[in-house]
C-alpha cells in the first residue's frame, strides 16, 4: 500500500515530530509527506493503545481521528472474552481493532466498512496478521436485511454528526441501533453495541428493549466503554458488570439493578480508620447502596459515594485510603490543614464548592501523596477528610 521511499522515510523518521517532517516535504519529493505523517503518528499512537500492532512491522494505520475512536488493546481483549461461536459480522469495521480480536472464537468473520479507505487498510493488516476476515466495503445499515444468520454482530455506531460535532445518545448516532433492534435481533442470536461512556445508561435501556447485559468498561480509573450486548431480558432483568484494568490488577463487580434497589446499608456521621471510593466503573453503572452491603461498609450519607470501616477491607474495586484526620471547615481547621499539607490532591464528594474554590481557600497546591475529599456525612455535617492511599502488595 506504502511505495519503497515512503517506507523507508517512515523507518528512519520514527521518532520524528510529524509536524516539522511537514515542513521539510520540499526536500523529500519521492515521498509522500501525508501518507509518511500519519503513518509515524499512528504508530506513536498505538504504541501506548496497541502495543501488539505497533510491535508488528508493516501494519499500516488510518488518520488521527480513526485512531483516536479505536478500541485500545485491552478493551478489544475484554469484548473478545464475551464472544463466542461460529460466525461473526462487524458493521462498523473502522480500523478493525475489536473484530480482529473477536474474530479469534469464530470460524467465520466479516468486516462491513462503508470507508474504503479503511477497507483497504484493513484488508491488508488481516492479512499481515493472519486473520481470515472477509472484509466488504458497504453500507451496512443497507446490507443488513441481506446478510446470512449470525452468532454475534457487533457494531460501534459513529457518534459525531453530519457536521462533525460529537453526540451521545443512541437514536444520534450512525447508524442508529433504535430503528434497527428488531431486525439486529432477526440476524443474530446476540447483538452487542459499544457506546459512548457518556451515554445515560437508563436512557439506553429505556430506547432498547432487549438489552441482557450491561458491560462498563474503566482503563486506569477512566470509562472508555459502555457495552450492551441485546438478545433479551431473562426474566425483566438486565445484568451489570463494571470492570477496571489498573496495571497488573482487575477489579470486577456484577449486579442487577434490582439487587441495588433492595439493597439496605447503614449510613454514618463517624468516619472509620478506612475510607473507600468505588472506581469509575462502579459509579457510572449507578452502583451505591450494593458496594456497602457487600464488603460489610458504612456509607457516608445517602448522596455520599464513599465508604467506611475501622477492618481493612484489601479486596474493594476502588481505592483504599487511611484516613489521618476527619475536619471541619472552619478558620482554624484549614490553617492548620494548610500548614501541614504543602500540596494534596483534592476531591469534592456531595459539596457545594468547586474543587478549584475549595483549594485557593485552602491554599494547597495540587499533587502529593496526601488526599482530601470534602464531603457530607450522614448527619449532614460537611468535612474534610485527609487520607493516605493504601497500596497493597500484589
């Protein structure tokens, strides 16, 4: 796809800043600056995202922005571990991340990329791979009615308009996963969606009507991913799970919403020798009350996502902190807050000032290893707790 000189301009220029490689085009004239460009890019890109590609010399990669809405590695990985049986179809191939690695528990898999640009780069990293993806360059929201009985379909809708802006809900993106349920359901036994982490996961669930599962997906404390997998609910319910990749570690925590609406839990104005705060995940799937019946915690206040105990608790999704004091806001407090903490890192939890307005009152600079959450207790007295994070020995 990439002639000789380009190649070996992109060899020798890896580590190059892109944007002065533009600026010397002129003394390169068998080389094609914007294809060399993008190419260095990518790579730098998927060295952090994916680092099996960018390890396998003459992948070739797409523009910026395919590569910045591609699945990273870890997150395909964990939509192929969901994934089984004879015949796959993506309908929305893009750079074709998550359907090379979900084309591994498949006998036959297919591609549909309506870009044939990004077909073309496709076609040739399956190849390099050694996947035999069949891919087509089509309209899949068109080709659908037509297609053979599948397993599993798997699509990604696009999430920016016709004029490029971003959207989030279902029903805004391309194509639109509302209108075509049924006949998704039609086609394949199980249907899964990767969504916006921004989309409102009551909202989804209130457009689609046959969503089983519930997947939210974190990177480093981060959500990248919402994924419904649709193939109907047993029974009414929808199961949830919340997953965080942190280095070496993986916190899990599965639910039903019904279980989190009967959950009871005992909240509290004393703050214990622990404080927990659950990961992204765990928030944005809208688990509260569940975390504290489970681990044996008291929960702060009914709109207070944090958690206490005076016993270590080593296996909480989140992270642990010892707490070091338990204050209050006055003068005096913070004086002595600021005099013994040059810099800490701040959260506000259920309060009404911004974290910026907090600290230039508190005059603390940001970073450190101290950590302060000003929050409200269950007996809604606002106060700032000071904890150190408990690093545990894998």
């Amino acid at each position: 796809m990439i002639d000789e000189h380009t190649q070996a301009f992109i060899r020798e220029h890896a580590g190059d800043d892109v944007r002065q490689l533009a600026l010397q085009a002129s003394r390169y004239p068998l080389v094609d600056m914007r294809v060399a460009a993008t190419q260095i890019e990518g790579r730098r890109l998927a060295s952090a995202k994916l680092p099996t590609w960018a390890a396998t010399d003459g992948v070739v990669y797409p523009v910026r922005l395919s590569m910045e809405q591609c699945s990273s590695e870890v997150t395909a990985r964990y939509k192929a571990s969901l994934v089984r049986g004879c015949r796959l179809t993506d309908l929305t191939g893009g750079f074709g991340i998550d359907c090379s690695y979900m084309s591994e528990h498949f006998d036959e898999t297919t591609y549909i990329e309506r870009n044939e640009e990004l077909c073309q780069i496709a076609r040739h990293n399956f190849g390099l791979l050694g996947l035999p993806i069949q891919v087509v360059n089509g309209n899949s929201a068109e080709m659908l009615p037509s297609i053979p009985l599948q397993d599993w379909i798997f699509l990604d809708p696009a999430r920016r308009d016709g004029i490029g802006n971003k959207v989030v809900a279902l029903s805004d993106c391309e194509p639109d996963v509302c209108q075509m349920e049924a006949l998704l359901l039609q086609k394949a036994a199980h249907v899964m969606v990767k969504c916006s982490p921004m989309l409102d996961i009551s909202q989804a669930l209130a457009q689609l009507t046959s969503v089983r599962e519930v997947h939210v997906v974190s990177v480093s404390n981060e959500c990248k991913e919402l994924l419904l997998v649709l193939g109907g609910r047993a029974g009414g319910g929808v199961s949830v799970c919340t997953v965080n990749f942190h280095g070496n570690h993986v916190h899990t925590f599965d639910f039903t919403y019904e279980e989190e609406q009967e959950a009871q839990c005992i909240y509290t104005a004393a703050v214990g020798r622990y404080l927990y705060e659950p990961n992204s995940s765990m928030m944005k799937a809208g688990c509260f009350r569940l975390p504290a019946l489970r681990y044996g915690l008291e929960k702060l206040h009914r709109n207070t996502h944090l958690y206490t105990s005076d016993i270590l608790v080593p296996d909480f999704p989140g992270r642990v902190f010892e707490v070091k004091s338990v204050d209050g806001f006055g003068k005096n407090e913070l004086k002595r807050l600021s005099s013994e903490l040059k810099k800490a890192n701040l959260a506000v939890r259920n309060f009404p000032e911004r974290p910026e307005v907090l600290r230039k009152r508190m005059k603390i600079a940001d970073g450190g290893d101290a950590y302060l959450f000003a929050t409200t207790l269950a007996d809604e007295k606002r106060v700032i707790i000071h904890g150190e994070k408990v690093k545990f020995v894998p």
